[in-house]
C-alpha cells in the first residue's frame, strides 16, 4: 500500500488564474484536502494577495506575467475569470506538453481554451452547480453539490477526485446541451431571487418593506424546499391552483392587473406552470382548464 506521503505526490500541483469566489472556495478545500495549490494571479493584487493568506504555500502572483508565473508553477491549471476573458487568457499564455488546463465556466464551450490544446495541452470543464457567496461558508455549504466535468481521460479521473475531495458528486451531461443546462440552472439559484424580488416589490406597494417582507416569507420558502426534496415537485405544490380554486386565481390577477406594470402577466406565466404541476399531481381537469383559460389576456 503506498504511503500518505505517496499518494500526495501523485497529486497534481494547482494553480489558478482568477481570484474570485468560485477560486477562493474550491482552492481552499483542496489545500485542506492535501493538493498543493502553488500559485494564484488576478487583475486585484489584493484579491490574489487575499486569496494566498488563505491557502497554505500559495504564492500571489501580482506582476504583469503573473497569469504566466502561474502556468509556470502547477500542473493543473483552472481559469476561474469571467466568460468573456477566458478566451484571451488561454491565447495569451505559454503551456507545457501534457499540463492540463481547465475553466469553471457552465455556459462557455471547453473549445475556448483551444490555444493551450495546440501547445500539447490537456483542456477540460469543470463547472459547480452552486451559488457561491465569496463567505468561508461556503467551503461546507458545497458539500452535496453537482459538479458538471467534460474532460478526455486521464484529466477526466483527475477531475473526478478533485469533486470527491469537495464532498460533491460529478455529473456528465451530453454533447450540444451545454447552454440549455447553464440556463435552466437560473431557475434554481437567480430566478428564486426574482421570483423574491417581486413579493417584495408587491408588498411593498401596500407599506412592508423588504427586511419585513423577506423575514415572513423565509418559513415558507425553507418549507417548500424540504417538502419538494422530500415529495417532488408535483406533491409540494400549495396554492389555489393545487386545489382548482379558479376564483381565487381571477381575483389575484385582477388585483395585481390594478397594480399596473408586468405584475399580473408574471403571474398569470408563473400560474401556467403551475397548473402544469398540478395535472401531474391528481385530476381536477374542468377546474384547471378554466384556471389556464382566464390566464390568456395576461400573457
């Protein structure tokens, strides 16, 4: 059986170009894990600078060939800076036959950092399906979380331990369907923050304001999430569309019709889906058929 002290060298040497929250969480989860994160560089020296007191032996990397210094100093390296520079740090740099290089982005294709792959290069995806706060929290509050990989063997296996020491799970998805994954994903992190936004402005048109109004909808957000993970979605569907109440869905879109602006036309799209859920649920067809007619002249 090899060694502990084997095994760590078997690690591959990290280094990120990039700073930011994604970089800070997964860089020192790693550190802990035993890999070695040697380098980090930022457009912010006192992002990089911040992020090294974070991270055992990490060195900050703040001159202009920082980016370079950084290549130079690990073996695996991840582009954590945001989409549309990622394209001209990979061409910008010089890699080493067989070093791997990897960005954390869910919307952009691998095929970005196809100016390292020219220079012998491994490139790869490795995406978190989590809402980073850029808080120490986040280093537990990521455990249990998916994280998309697209990579060709053996960096694949190599990303693959690196979700492992996160405590995550890896998820393949296909060919063509990044995108649609990358967008959908908003449903479950930035449109839950709409979606409170617009309680929020509602409330406020009848005198709570926002700290007020969040602190009574916390319950049942936090509620609604355990119910979904526990029954599915069909089964935590509440409201008066779970129960064909017509009459209470008219009189909530004339009221927000009223208020003027899209409130009524959000709901009356919001409301569509949730009548979808509730076919799936148990029959109630005359019910909701009349709930999905009286939401035409809102859409």
């Amino acid at each position: 059986m090899p060694s502990a002290d084997t095994a760590t060298a078997a690690l591959p040497t990290l280094g990120f170009i990039g700073a930011g929250r994604v970089a800070r969480c997964l860089a020192a989860v790693w550190a802990q894990a035993g890999y070695t994160v040697s380098a980090v560089a930022s457009r912010s020296r006192a992002s990089a600078e911040q992020f090294a007191a974070e991270v055992p032996g990490c060195k900050a990397c703040t001159a202009s060939d920082g980016p370079q210094q950084v290549v130079d100093a690990a073996q695996l390296i991840f582009i954590t800076v945001p989409d549309d520079a990622i394209a001209a740090s990979a061409a910008s740099l010089n890699f080493r036959p067989g070093q791997a290089v990897v960005h954390c982005s869910g919307a952009s294709e691998v095929s970005l950092l196809e100016p390292a792959r020219q220079q012998g290069a491994v490139i790869g995806g490795f995406h978190p399906l989590y809402l980073f706060s850029g808080l120490a929290a986040d280093r537990e509050r990521i455990v249990g979380a998916y994280i998309t990989l697209e990579a060709p063997e053996p960096l694949k296996a190599q990303l693959t331990a690196l979700v492992h020491a996160l405590r995550c799970t890896p998820l393949e998805i296909p060919d063509g369907a990044r995108m649609l994954y990358h967008a959908s994903a908003n449903y479950a992190a930035s449109f839950i923050l709409c979606g409170l936004r617009e309680a929020v402005e509602v409330w406020g048109s009848f005198g709570v304001n926002e700290e007020d109004t969040l602190a009574a909808l916390w319950p049942m957000l936090e509620g609604t999430l355990k119910t979904t993970r526990d029954l599915g979605l069909s089964s935590a569907l509440a409201g008066p569309v779970s129960r064909g109440d017509a009459a209470v869905v008219e009189r909530h879109l004339e009221r927000l019709q009223q208020l003027g602006g899209e409130h009524a036309r959000l709901y009356a799209q919001m409301t569509r889906r949730a009548v979808r859920l509730a076919r799936a649920r148990k029959p109630m067809p005359g019910a909701l058929d009349a709930i999905d007619a009286m939401l035409e002249p809102y859409l």
